[in-house]
C-alpha cells in the first residue's frame, strides 16, 4: 500500500491531485487507523502510470548510449 506521498512520487502528480481523484471517485482509497489515506499501487496505476524513478532513467541513458557504440 502506498501512502498519499509515496503515491504522488510514483506518479509525479501532487499529493492534492491524488486527494482530489479519490474524493471524486477517480482511485480508490482506504483510511488507515491514523487517517491517512493508503492506496494499492495497482489501483493508482490504473489511472497514473507510474514515473521512471531517476536511478532507473539513469540506467535506461546508459544502455542506449553504450549501444550505439
């Protein structure tokens, strides 16, 4: 389960963005016992895919760069 903020880094939207999508019924969330809203990554990424994290961009460059060598 992802927490409103680890949701809005795996997607790249705002953390009001993904409050704004679940009040309209856009994704689905649940309240965890301190009020927080916890969303399932698959949920999320049925609506926002999700972002390439900048390690993985990174590597991604450098394949493409050492192949064209």
């Amino acid at each position: 389960m992802y927490s409103l903020a680890e949701a809005a880094k795996a997607t790249g939207k705002s953390k009001s963005t993904l409050t704004r999508a679940i009040k309209k019924g856009t994704i689905a969330a649940v309240k965890n016992d301190h009020g927080q809203y916890e969303i399932e990554p698959s949920e999320l990424h049925r609506v926002y895919p999700p972002v390439a994290s900048d390690e993985a961009a990174q590597q991604s460059n450098d394949a493409l760069r050492n192949s064209d060598a």
